[in-house]
C-alpha cells in the first residue's frame, strides 16, 4: 500500500501494531505511566521530599526541570548541572527514572549521564539539529507539542528522531495557543485519539502546562485517560507557593495521591494495567 503520509516510519500506515518499550518495570504504550515532580529543581530537600513521596506512591518517572525555557530571561533558569545532579541522586535513592528537558544539542552527553528519558519542550519541537541528535543518543525521548504546531509537523517532528535511529520516542500533547487566555494554554483533546489512529507511538498528556491551574489538573487527567491516552506528567510540588516556577500549576502532594485512585477507575476502565498506591474503594471518589 502507498504511504500517503508525508511521515513515514510514526505512521500506523508503516507499523500496525502499538510501540511498546519498558523502563523500571513499567511497559509504555502499553500500561499506564505516571510522570510525577516539580516543574524546576530547586534543591536538594525539595527533589528528595518529593521522590520520597512519589516513590511510597509507587510511581516511578521522576520528572523535573534542570535547564529551564523561561519566557523571561530574569526568571529562574534552573540549576543546570546540579539539578541534573540531584535527579539522579534522588531518582537513584528512590527507585525512579528521570526525566528532564534538555533545550541544546551540546547537552546530550550530560544528558544521557544524567537523565533517563529526555525530553523536548514544546518550544525545541523544531529545533530539528536537537532532534536528529537526539535520534543517535539511544535514550527514550518525551516529544512535546509545539505550542503553535500542527499535528502533522508535530508527527514529523518525531519522524526526525525515528528516522535518525531511535523509535523510542513518546508524544506529549501540552496544549496549544489559541484565543482563550483563561488558561494557560487550551488543551487539543482530540489530538490524543486521533494522534493514537495515525501513530503507533505513546501518547501522554500535560495536564499541567496545558491548563496552568492547579484545579483542571484533575478533571482533565480523567479526560485524557478516557480518550486514550497512555499516561500523563503531572507538576507536583512540596511548597507550591514557594516554587521558583509554575507554582500555581503544580498539585500538592495531598492533592496528588488524592488524584491516583480516580485515575484507577478510569485506567480499568479502559485496561490499562495500572499499579500505583491507590485505594481501590469506588466509595473514596471524588
Ligand atoms: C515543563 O514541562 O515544565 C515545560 C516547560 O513544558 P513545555 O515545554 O510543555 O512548556
Ligand atoms: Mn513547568
């Protein structure tokens, strides 16, 4: 059959069958996968608190921001080096992958020292010298959508990376600038079923960046599970008041857990193997 799709090797035209790779245990594409952590690394009580808790959780991707893409060149920029530091020591302590963004091709060896899963920000998605890198690194890429992009610039921005030698990349829809500014940014629900008819690739959701309000983080997580997505990364945070970026997105700890039994129903819902701390009571909804 002719492949009519200007992108190839994502497309379910190439591959039919869903793609599926493990980390820690958990299959993506496959079971449900939770990412869970600050939008940024501050320090080292912060990242701990919040991995020790993630892990008694049993959630295992630790995801925080090292190198940060602030729109302001005065706000915090990250910890660079140290924050990656710090990942990997609270993800080693505590059991969980680490994922964090990296924004420059010169950064892929310390990344592939340091982080687990690397993930493109949705202003790098075009950034096609960092992707085709990215394809040679072997580690498993988080592809975040363009805030302004298409779904098929979106698909071929992954093709970039597949093409360049690594299929293990995952789709992250984070919302996209339209009108509305009473959110952060408008999350395309859609895109998630109809990017899983046209790809074969994982699909998650960023409930977080995509509504950048704390509340929505649940109803939209449920959303997003419902219309067949393969996971989610979620901003948690310790002090959500104190944090140096994204605090009034990012879920208290409470808040968090409190999300894990809802998102069980939903993930059974559609069998999605599911194996967080969460009670199973259906009377503890909310
Ligand atoms: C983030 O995850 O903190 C982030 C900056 O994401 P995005 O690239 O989707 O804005
Ligand atoms: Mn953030």
């Amino acid at each position: 059959m002719v492949n009519r799709k200007p992108y190839q090797l994502v497309s379910r035209e190439w591959k039919k069958e869903d793609t599926t790779f493990e980390i820690k245990g958990v299959c993506i594409g496959k079971d449900l996968v939770m990412i869970a952590g600050p939008c940024a690394v501050e320090n080292r009580e912060q990242i701990f608190t919040i991995s020790e808790y993630l892990s008694k959780l049993n959630i295992k991707f630790l995801r925080g921001g090292a190198y940060k893409p602030r729109t302001s060149p005065y706000s915090f920029q990250g910890l660079k080096t140290e924050g990656l530091q710090l990942l990997r020591e609270a993800g080693d302590k505590y059991g969980l992958a680490v994922v964090s963004e990296i924004m420059g091709l010169d950064k892929i060896e310390e990344f592939c020292e340091y982080a687990d899963i690397l993930q493109v920000g949705t202003r790098n998605m075009q950034n096609y010298p960092l992707l085709k890198g990215l394809g040679k690194s072997g580690k498993p890429v988080l592809l975040k959508r363009g805030m302004s992009s298409t779904i098929e610039e979106w698909l071929l921005a992954a093709e970039y990376i597949i093409s360049s030698g690594n299929d293990r990349v995952i789709l992250c829809e984070r919302g996209i600038r339209t009108f509305e500014t009473a959110t952060r940014n408008t999350i395309d629900i859609a895109a998630i079923p109809l990017v899983k008819l046209l790809s074969h690739l994982p699909v998650i959701l960023d409930p977080s960046q995509g509504t950048g309000l704390r509340d929505l983080v649940k109803p939209i997580s449920l959303a997003a599970i419902a219309a067949g997505a393969d996971g989610l990364i979620i901003e948690v945070h310790n002090q959500p008041e104190e944090a140096l970026s994204d605090g009034d997105q990012s879920l208290y700890l409470d808040q968090f857990s409190d999300l894990l039994p809802n998102l069980r129903a939903q993930a059974h819902l559609r069998k999605k193997h599911f194996d967080f701390e969460a009670s199973y009571e259906f009377s503890n909804l909310s």
